[in-house]
C-alpha cells in the first residue's frame, strides 16, 4: 500500500513537473527565444513615448515575455543604441533612419543593424507661443529664445531647418533651448521661453493648450516651400483646425511635415518574434486608436504602416506579415 502511495506520488510529481517545464519554455518559444524586449523610445511628453507606452503591454500578454520601454535623446541616439545591440527595437523619425543607412548627413558611415517593421505617422510641424503673446509669425521669433526639442543632434535637423528657411539662423537671429517637449511647454506657460517647437502629435503643447491656451505662429508660404524643395524628407503639410491646441485662431494650419516615426527592429531578431510583433501591433490598431490619440491616422489609413522609405530595408519577418495581410508597399 505504501508502495502504491509512493508511486503515485512519484506519478504526480513527474506529471505536475512536465506541466511546470512545458509553461516555463512555452513563452520564450513564442517569442523565438528571446526573454524580454526593450523599445528605445524618446523623452517623456514627446510623440514616441507615448505610442510606445500603451503598444509595451500588449506586446507582453501577446508574446509573454515582459517589455520595457525606456526614453533616450530621439531618433539619433536610437540608431547608434540599435546599431550596437543595446536595444532589441526602437523608434526613429523616417529622415534618420534613411540617413543613418545610408551614411548621410550626421552619420558617417551607414548604420545598417536596423529594420523597419511599420510606421506611425506622418509629422506635421509647428512652432507656439503663449495665447497672449505678440508674436504671429514665425519670423517674429527674430531675438528670441526658442526651444527646439530634446537634442540638438535631431531637432536643428527637423525645427532649425524650417527657421533656417524663414531666414533665421541659430545663434545669431534666435537662441536655441533644448530640453524635453513638457518643461518646454511649461516654460513657454511660465514666460522663460518665448516659443517652443511642437508637432501635431506633440501632447505636452495641447496640454498647454488646455490649461493656458497656446498660440501657433504661422508659417511663411514662401519659406514652406524652399524647405520642400531644399531638403528630401519634407513635404507640405497642413493641420486642420480643430486639431492644433486650444487656443488657436483661424482655419486649417499650413506647415511643413515629414514621415514621423517608424518602429525597428535589430536585424537578427528573429523572423517569427517580429513576424508575431507586427501582427499583435496591427490587430490592435483599433484598440490603441482608443487609448492614444496618435494612432488616429493608422486607425483612419493601415496602410501607412508600409509607407516606403527610400531604399531602407525591411525585416523579413514583418515583410511577410504585411504581404498576408494584403498591406505591404514594397517591392
């Protein structure tokens, strides 16, 4: 009898132990081996921390392994952190990563460690001031100070570019302040900057906007279209109404714009854990539509997700999966 008593209890260990070692190795296979991802993001209150903060979730009950989402310098600092292997994924403006790859402006040599999985967006530019403030117009920031973004290295890239073509040049018609999209917008409410630099997708600007109200500075058409026809990545963009900060006056916001934010991935993570990203990302477009207003445009159109970006390169995992839901752009 005791005999039979130890058997089964042998039984129900070795049975009970098969289910812990089938659990314990089921999550790391459904996601190819890898036991936890990080998204390289941007600074708080900016467009890539807060599409990455909601999407970090869903990826860990999909794929089982946890998700971590940690802010950096931007689009520059992200490449180098991919390149490096530092992070498994990352989010990184369209002009960068073409760049970055194809060793042009900033980088001097290509930085090929990325592949594209999906887009967001498409960035749509401003610059804004307090709702009281005499300013108007872009070129009114003539002396002032004026917050760009985060760093430097990406945002002379993006705003500086666009004051360059209003005739302003850093240091000698404006002094430039860099710091994260929130205390720039706090201190554009407090009066310690003049105006800062926003996008359309920019929360901490539209925060202002409740609080305070905030002021966009109209753009010079003829300045609009020498950046366009200056540099590649820009285009002509245009905001509607009532989708620019409390406070604004007037209609639709023309602007210069450019392809936001694509999602990368480290070249050799595996085919089947991006191929199981992508599609977790796009069956819950819907869902993120609901929690954060930036995936209003995916909502509206998917196939942005596939937008080309010059002769970037594409994971093969996520290609495969764009190609069996009928939404791939490529070639």
């Amino acid at each position: 009898m005791k005999s039979t008593a130890n058997r089964n209890l042998i039984f129900v260990a070795a049975l009970l132990g098969a289910f812990y070692f089938q659990a314990v190795h089921a999550q790391p296979a459904k996601a190819g081996g890898v036991k936890s991802l990080q998204i390289a993001s941007a600074a708080q209150g900016g467009g890539f921390h807060a599409l990455a903060t909601p999407l970090a979730p869903i990826w860990e009950k999909d794929l089982g392994v946890p998700v971590v989402v940690s802010t950096s310098r931007g689009s520059n600092e992200n490449v180098a952190l991919i390149e490096r292997g530092e992070v498994t994924l990352a989010m990184v403006t369209g002009a960068s990563q073409a760049e970055a790859w194809n060793g042009e402006g900033s980088f001097k040599k290509p930085y090929r460690n990325g592949r594209l999985m999906f887009a967001f967006y498409p960035s749509n530019a401003f610059f804004f001031t307090k709702a009281d403030s005499g300013m108007n117009s872009v070129k009114d920031l003539k002396g002032k100070r004026v917050g760009l973004g985060p760093s430097a290295a990406v945002w002379d890239f993006y705003m500086g570019r666009i004051l360059s073509a209003h005739g302003l040049e850093k240091g000698k018609d404006y002094t430039a302040v860099y710091a994260d999209w929130t205390d720039m917008a706090t201190q554009v409410g407090d009066g310690t900057l003049d105006a800062s630099a926003a996008l359309e997708t920019t929360p901490a600007a539209y925060q202002l906007g409740e609080e305070r109200g905030a002021k966009a500075l109209t753009m010079d058409p003829a300045a609009v279209n020498k950046a366009v026809a200056d540099y590649w990545y820009y285009f002509k963009g245009n905001i509607k109404a009532g989708s620019m900060p409390k406070g604004h006056k007037g209609g639709n916001f023309q602007t210069v714009g450019w392809m936001g934010p694509y999602m990368i991935a480290k070249k050799d993570l595996p085919d089947d854990l991006v191929y199981a990203l992508t599609k977790s990302f796009h069956k819950h477009i819907k869902e993120l539509n609901k929690s954060m207003n930036l995936y209003r445009w995916l909502a509206d159109d998917e196939k942005i997700a596939t937008m080309p970006l010059r002769n970037v390169e594409w994971h093969a995992g996520a290609v495969k999966y764009w190609k069996e839901a009928g939404l791939w752009q490529g070639k």
